[in-house]
C-alpha cells in the first residue's frame, strides 16, 4: 500500500495545498495520505487562525485521509527540531514518502545538498559559529556557512523558507536511514511571504493579512480557499465569536511578563544571552504586540525567533522540558486528530505495528508532552469568552474528527 505523508500547518487550508495535495497524489500513486499538523500554534511562532479540529475537518473534506498533531515541542521549532518531529512522526505511522513544497522543486538538488553538507560539515560548523558570533542571526548565520561549504552551488537557495525546511525534513530522513523517500513539488504562482493576493492560488500569509488586518469578509477570499475551508471558517468565527492574531494576546502576554521576575524569564525557551533584561525592559514602552516584537529585535533576534519566544512565554514552556521532550530519535506518541472511512481502515491495519501508541484524545497523566500541549491549548484559547474557552476545550475529550 502507498502512503504518502504531508508536513503541513494549513493556517488556513488554500488553493495551494489542494495543488500540493493532488501532485502529491500523482507523483506516489497514494493509496492513503496522511498530514501531520502543527496544533494550536505554529512554526513560526504565531498562533492558527482557527483552531486544530475545524482546520483538520477543512483537510480532511479536501483529500486529507489522516491528521495527526505535530507535538508542541515540536512545532514552535526552528527547522531542525520542526523537521525531526513531522518525520519521525510520519515515520510511526507507516509512510513510504514524504512530499514537500519547495521553491527548488528539484528534489536531487536536496540530496546533492545533503551530501555536500556531510563532506564539508566541520567546516560548516565552524563558519557557523563565526557567523553567529559576529552577530548574525541563526538564519543569517547558517545560510552564509552553507555557502562556505558550496552548498547552494548545487541550486538550493537557502534564504527561502520552504527550501529550508525542505532540505530539513531530507536531512531528518537520510540521518535517521528511514524507508521513505523524499519528493518535493514546486510551489506554483505565489511565494510564502507574498503579501498580496494576484490570483486563485495565493499564500496564507496574503489570506491571513486580508482576514486580519484589512478585516476582509470571507465571500470577498472564495476564489483561494476551497468551499470546505470558507465553511470552517466561517463555522468557526461565528461560534467563538472571533479568528486568532498576535494582537488579541498582548494584554495576557504583557501581564505574564510583568509579573514574572527576571530569573523566571530567562528559564523560558528560546530566551539567551540576557534577552530577559531586554523583554522585561521593553515591557513598560510599548502597547502593542506589534511594537513589543519591533523593540526586541535586533540583528541576531529575528522577528520569527522573537514570536517563537512569546509564545513559549505564553505557555511557560521551559528550557528543560524542551531538551528532556525533544532529545530521543523518535516520538513517544501520536496524538490523532482526524480521519475519513479511509484512514480509518489503514489505522485499524497499520496500528498494530506501530511501535508507540496512538491517542484519539487528550487525557492527562499519559505523557508529559501532552501536558506541555494541555497548557498550549488553554493559552490559545484564553483570548475567547468563557463559555467559549470550555466549550472548544471539550473537544479534546471528545476524539478526533470523522469525515465519511
């Protein structure tokens, strides 16, 4: 049986994906595909638009057969750590490919890549932390010790986000010698960052921004969504009365701070190099989320690593659980959170040889990860009125989301 994996956030599901989906189907014969998903809060540090279940339901009714949870800890990665988790993963539940979007479109140029890496990697290593000592950010830093190497001679640009993450999940692949084989499609019409809508297949960012910013009406994006996505999200506003932005947040996330003493500050993930004196400093000038991520910033904090930050502030994400939860060279569970009849069959087949086990809902004391996932879940939901708040929680109990 072929069984294709997705590594996907779909914030929200868009013309894109449907591409990426049916190519996807095309180039492995898929007999099943089955998407791993960021949760409550994404790779770049920002929270889903709409919650985990209705964008499942939108994949799920668009040729999804499976979507499992991508952990947390995972999740609000940089793209090693995000890359390990989707693929191990994946891996549990049996796939025989993995098929990414990339701007290469290429997928030996990831392979040339990867080897070309291993060769040269001391050397890598050592522009590295040149590079990071001079100041540069992690993605600066890093893309400028691939070239020292002549990695991006092989055609790879890694100063795109998909390339990075693309040659991420190949590196996972071929380090930990998994039986799948990477395919990557080019990403058609619009880039990740695009900003601007210019035709049916546009980028979620675009479609966020229109949502979001310029308060666009659902019926003003139908062109770029299809109808099952327009459905949830509507579905979804309606009922908790609002989408998710940064912004919503700030007033929680300001007080967090505020009250949180220095030292408590620098135990949260992602926080180095004395950022706490500098978050908790910037905490009394500003008034915005917007604002607050411009005056932390600087030349080594990108604005992705400065989202990553507050969002484990957010969910008091620690040092420690993110280095005794990410570690092992594979994952201790996976958290199911939707299927069709299909993947439902395959599940039933396949779960047997599965060498961790597979929880249909959230249930406490099973892992800590699923604790860490447990405070995520809250934190998301805290901008919501109560009745709201437990309302959607109750679906974390309930078991995953059924499409005929």
């Amino acid at each position: 049986m072929n069984v294709c994996g997705l590594i996907v956030e779909y914030n929200p599901f868009h013309n894109g994906h449907l591409y990426h989906i049916e190519q996807a189907k095309k180039q492995t014969n898929a007999d099943c595909v089955i998407a791993v998903m960021s949760g409550s809060f994404l790779q770049r540090g920002e929270p889903a638009i709409m919650d985990k279940f209705h964008r499942a339901k939108a994949a799920l009714l668009s040729g999804i057969d499976i979507v499992v949870e991508l952990p947390y800890v995972f999740a609000v990665q940089s793209s090693d750590l995000f890359a390990k988790g989707s693929v191990l993963t994946l891996h549990e539940l049996g796939v025989n490919s993995i098929c990414f979007g990339s701007e290469a479109g290429n997928i030996q140029e990831f392979i040339n890549g990867y080897q070309a890496f291993i060769h040269n990697k001391p050397t890598y290593q050592t522009n590295l932390r040149h590079h990071l000592q001079a100041g540069y950010s992690f993605p600066e830093a890093s893309k400028l010790a691939y070239e020292s190497i002549g990695l991006t001679k092989n055609g790879i640009d890694l100063s795109k986000p998909n390339n990075i993450l693309g040659f991420s999940y190949v590196r996972t692949i071929l380090e930990n010698h998994l039986p799948i084989q990477p395919i990557t499609i080019k990403r058609k019409n619009s880039e990740y960052h695009d900003t601007e809508i210019t035709g049916s297949i546009a980028s979620a960012t675009s479609i966020r921004k229109k949502l979001l910013e310029e308060k666009k009406v659902l019926s003003d994006l139908t062109n770029t969504m299809p109808p099952a996505t327009i459905h949830e999200l509507q579905n979804y506003q309606s009922f908790a009365t609002t989408l998710h932005y940064w912004e919503s947040y700030f007033p929680l996330l300001h007080y967090r701070v505020t009250t949180m003493s220095v030292e408590e500050l620098a135990h949260i993930h992602g926080v180095e190099e004395g950022l706490e004196h500098r978050i908790k400093k910037t905490a009394k000038e500003v008034s915005t989320f917007y604002d607050w991520v411009q005056a932390i910033k600087t030349k080594r904090y990108t604005w992705t690593r400065i989202q990553r930050i507050l969002a484990h502030l957010l969910t008091n994400t620690t040092k420690s659980e993110i280095e005794r939860l990410t570690t092992r060279n594979h994952v201790e569970y996976v958290r199911l959170l939707g299927m069709t009849k299909k993947g439902q069959e395959y599940l039933n087949t396949h779960k047997k040889e599965m060498n961790v086990p597979i929880y249909p809902k959230l249930t406490r004391d099973i892992h800590p990860m699923l604790e860490v996932e447990e405070r995520a879940t809250n934190a998301y939901y805290s901008i919501l009125p109560i009745e709201k708040r437990y309302a959607l929680m109750k679906q974390e109990l309930k078991g995953p989301v059924l499409v005929p």
